[in-house]
C-alpha cells in the first residue's frame, strides 16, 4: 500500500545546499507528522501539522523549514545542514476527527534517507 | 513521561521457528494505546495493531499474535512459523488517550531487529 509517499527517496547533500523533502498522503488525512530516524536513536518527532497549522515544533534547529500548503501535502525545506542531520526523515499521517483529540493511527511513508557531506 | 523499553536489541532465528518479542511500558496514564510497527529494510514503517488499555483480550492474526497484559505492562509480540521475510526490525509504541492536544505523540521503544535466516 502506498498511502503516503515521500520523494526523493535519497538524497546527498553539502552543507551550503538547499533541497526540500516533499511528502504526499493519498488517505484523506488532515494531520501530517515529520520524524527523523538516526541510526541507534529512537525516532524523535520533529513538526506536527492539523488542518495544515503547525500544532509541534519540538525544539528543531531552524535550518528545517517545514511547510504545509494543503492536508494532503508536507515539505521539510533543508538549508546549511551539519553532518550530523545524516538521518532517514519519516512523513507520517492520520486523521484528526473534527474537535476531538487525534489519536488514531499514524501511517508511515518510506523515507527519505538523507546524508550531509 | 512515558517509556517504552524493548530490550531485546537483535534477535537472530532459524526459518519455521516461533520468536516473541517483547514491549514493555511505562505511564501514569490509565488510558493508552499500544502499538507495533514493522520497518523492513526499504525504511518504511508499517502499522501492524493497535490496542487499546480497555482491551486486553490477546489477538491473532494469521502468524502474528499479541499478548496484553496490564498487570505487568507488557505488550509482547509473537510470530509464529517465522519466514525470511519477516526479517525487520519491529517497533513498539506508546501514545496516551486524553482531552489534551498531544494525544499524537507517540513514545516508541528503540527497536528489535529480527533476522529470520533460511
């Protein structure tokens, strides 16, 4: 299944680069997470996005810009990285029933698998 | 705060064989959900159950099975006649049901990888 897909799918970079991650949910879905997975961490949540308002930031360096045009799409815009931002980043989705809390189940795209030089 | 410990870092099992692996948790929360994930090596992460702390009736489906247990927090996951293809590394997770905004949050253990060899 291919709910939400994430392009590209690897990416290398310099430290004065700038790229952007783009992230797409094909699930009707109205809340939108960006994680980052690096190797021997647990995943750390970056940015939350309901009804395309950013509800999370969790304390992330501002050289990650994220930006939600619509539900249905995500980007994590990258300027002047550090080595150490080396990570897969993961979208993820779930939906939001209107004026109650959004617990349910959050569906994972396939990655970005990102390496700063 | 919340926690989720899985301690078993890597397990490495014959083809056919049962492996269980385990998931234990920690909230002063009495109402959760529990989750497990499966990410093969392409990266993404797949959703496989979802509990909720009212329900602790074990569940089957085809090879996997789950076993609840409140009394001593634990959410272990079992895979019964494994395949190679069952090779990943497995999640579990922790978010908390509430009145609150950050109902989202979910509080993953750090992983088992599971290689299944042939």
């Amino acid at each position: 299944e291919t709910g939400v897909t994430q392009t590209p799918r690897h990416l290398v970079m310099g430290m004065t680069n700038k790229k952007s991650l783009k992230c797409e949910q094909h699930l009707g879905h109205n809340a939108m997470y960006w994680y980052k997975q690096s190797a021997k961490k647990p995943l750390e949540l970056m940015f939350v996005y309901n009804f395309k308002e950013q509800t999370e930031n969790n304390s992330v360096p501002s050289r990650f810009s994220p930006e939600c045009p619509n539900s249905s799409h995500l980007f994590l815009h990258l300027h002047t990285l550090q080595p150490e931002d080396s990570a897969l980043y993961l979208c993820a989705s779930s939906s939001n029933p209107s004026g109650g809390p959004f617990t349910d189940t959050q569906y994972f795209g396939p990655g970005t698998r990102l390496t700063v030089l | 705060a919340q926690k989720v410990t899985q301690a078993q870092t890597e397990i490495s099992v014959v083809e056919k064989e049962d492996v269980t692996l385990d998931c234990v948790y920690e909230t002063r929360d009495t109402t959760y959900y529990l989750f497990w994930y499966k990410q093969p090596p392409s990266g993404e992460l797949v959703f496989l159950i979802r509990r909720n702390s009212f329900d602790e009736q074990n569940e089957i489906s085809g090879r996997y099975s789950w076993n609840f247990q409140k009394s001593t927090s634990s959410f272990n996951f079992t895979i019964t006649a494994s395949q190679v293809v069952d090779s990943a590394v497995y999640f579990c997770a922790l978010s908390i049901i509430g009145d609150g905004g950050s109902n989202y949050k979910l509080t993953f253990g750090k992983g088992t990888l599971l290689t299944v060899n042939p």
